[in-house]
C-alpha cells in the first residue's frame, strides 16, 4: 500500500482502570477545543480500520482523523480544517468538508463519510490518498433514485453502514429515508422510508413503511439491522429474513426514564426546551455489543445505556443524566456533554462525548 499524505500528531497513552470493576477514562482530549497533538473538536462517528487503528469524524476541525491504538500516533486522514465543498480529485488532506458525521469502510479498504451539511457522501481512497464524491451534488433534496448516485440528492445525511451484500447503506435522515449506494454499479435507490414523519407499526415490511428521522445504524452479527429513530424516539429491529419492523426501545415520547424495566417502556432524549428540539432529540449512535446487548447513545439524556437483547431490560452503564465533564473513572458518577456514538474495541466501549471535546472509554465489567 502507498502511503497516503498525512499529518502527524501524538496523543497521550491509554490508562485504564481495574478489570474487577467498571471504569471510564479518557483516550485523546483535554476537554477544551482544538486541533492539536492531544485536543479534539466535537467527535463524532468513528469506526475500526483494517489496520485495526481507530478513525474518526472530528466534526468541530471539519476533518477525519485517525488513531493508532498501539503507538497513539495521531493523523489527518481528510480534511483541511476549513468548512466548504471542495477538493474532489485531490489529496484528501487538502479538501473541505462540511459536518462529517459517520464513516466507514468497504472491503476493499477504501474509506466512506457522510457529510450532513454538503449534503454528500464521499470516499478516500486509501492507497492513494484521494478524495471523491459518491452520492450527492452538493444541495439538499430528494431526487435521483435508479440512476447514479453522484447525480442523486440526499438531505442531510448522517450514517452510512456497509451491508452485508457490500453495498451502503445511507441513513438519509433529511428524507426519512435510508438509502442504498451499489458500490459496484454506483446506482442509488430507496431502501426504507417514504418520506413521511410517522412511526411504522409492528412487524411492517420495510418496503413501504415511514420511518420518522432514521438516524443509524448498526448490524447484528445475524443479519439484523438495529435502526434508531431520532424524531421517532425510537430503536427498531430490521429482521433480515423477513425484512420486517420490530420496536425494541422508545415509546415515541421524549425524556429520560425506564431503566431497570423493559426497554419497550423507557424515553429517549431528556427534557428538551422547546418542542422542535424535543422531535429531534431521540438516541443518535448504536453498538452491538460482544455480549450480545445494544448500547444506545441517549445524547440529550448525556447517557449511554444498555438493551439486554435477551430480557429487553434497559439501563444507563455510563452518565448521570446531567450535562458535564467528568469525572472519572466512576462511570456512574461521570458526566458526559452530548456524546454523538460509540464503538466497540473488542471488550471496551469508545464513547465520543462529542461536546466535552473527548474520546473516553468505558471499560465494563
């Protein structure tokens, strides 16, 4: 592989707390804004490389960055720092972006993201470092499914998910829709949604049913697609077989409730100020845990919590409800600034506590 044009910076090392008990700590950030060998701005999605490195979407630097686990040597993997549309063709390291939200990688190795505010998805060819556009214009709309993603209009997208038959799978939460890009042919179509803000009843087909505000995804190691619904207030189970819709969590009303009983019962979202904000303040990242649960980033609850899959119990494993930094390692006691997404790194949990401008992780029990 040709190395691809980076720029280097050093983070400090992982410490981490007892294997007898929980604990959180903190990976790379100071809890104050910036672009630096240990500062982060506003992380977002991220997602393990096949070089078992940690990338991520630094949202407030308007770059992708990448994290090597072993030695946490830090890089920029894309972005310039400057918000705009720009750098198609070129080095990735020299383009503009707008929002990264989520990101990805094919089977090939080749790494995907979302860009929210360029309404775009883009890819980075990591052999080669360059950065191109493979659905979207540029502008928000609804338009193109058939034909070519690139000539295609999303609104607004948020997560992008590699599905089992290697195609993407685009949460295009602008249109109620979730997309799918045929990575082979560059085709788009319409894989969930109709554009109408309105929660699918049990057990509806995907094909042909609302999904109000679908804001990520994640996959089970069956097949199974776990879908949150940001407007929705929601978790949804896609069953791969029947390709059919089975709430797991969320009664479809904003708050911050429900632990220690079924999931089914629990809210979602805190207590929002205004009723816009209280419609889009639903759960925002999704991971499938190895010990066979759903963890759910309750970002307005400043809370992850935990879906036991087998009893359909719910309950907060890091935050206090209340908005803050720290402190650890007491997970229960550490407050958390309006985390954005987690991921599993074998048995510990990467949280991106996005507004206190840090990477913590969550080592469980």
């Amino acid at each position: 592989m040709a190395p691809v044009k980076l720029a280097a910076f050093w983070v400090l090392p992982l410490c981490i707390g007892s294997a007898s008990a929980a604990s959180v700590t903190t990976i790379v950030g100071t809890g104050v804004a910036g672009y630096s060998d240990t500062q982060v701005s506003e992380p977002y999605g991220m997602t393990l490389g096949p070089d078992g490195a940690l990338y991520f979407c630094d949202l407030g630097n308007q770059r992708v960055r990448r994290l090597d686990l072993k030695t946490k040597h830090m890089s920029t993997v894309a972005g310039n720092g400057k918000a705009g549309y720009a750098g198609d063709g070129g080095p990735a390291v020299d383009a503009s972006l707008k929002a990264p939200h989520e990101l990805v990688f094919d089977k090939n190795g080749d790494l995907y993201f979302a860009e929210r505010d360029n309404h775009v998805i883009r890819k980075v060819d990591m052999k080669t470092g360059v950065i191109s556009t493979v659905a979207g214009t540029g502008g928000p709309g609804f338009a193109g499914d058939g034909g070519p993603a690139t000539k295609a209009q999303l609104r607004q997208p948020h997560c992008v998910l590699l599905d089992s038959d290697g195609s993407l799978l685009i949460c295009d939460i602008g249109n109620r829709r979730i997309r799918r890009l045929h990575l082979d042919t560059g085709m788009i179509e319409t894989y969930a949604g109709t554009g109408e803000a309105a929660t699918p009843p049990e057990g509806a087909p995907v094909a042909g049913s609302p999904l109000n505000g679908p804001r990520t995804m994640v996959m089970a190691p069956n097949g199974d697609l776990y879908l949150a619904l940001r407007e929705g207030n929601a978790i949804f189970r896609i069953a791969r077989q029947s390709q059919t819709l089975h709430r797991v969590a969320g009664t479809g009303e904003p708050g911050y409730s429900g632990d220690g009983g079924s999931a089914l019962n629990a809210k979602f979202g805190g207590v929002a100020a205004t009723p816009a904000a209280a419609r889009a303040s639903g759960p925002k990242g999704l991971a499938y845990g190895p010990d066979g649960n759903l963890y759910v980033v309750d970002t307005e609850s400043n809370a992850i919590r935990r879906i036991n899959l087998s009893t359909g119990i719910i309950s907060t494993v890091l935050g206090t409800g209340e908005r803050g930094d720290g402190p650890e390692t007491n997970p229960m006691a550490c407050k958390l600034s309006r985390p954005h997404a987690i991921l599993f790194v074998k048995q510990d949990l990467y949280v991106a506590d996005s507004e206190a401008d840090r990477i913590r992780v969550l080592r469980l029990k």
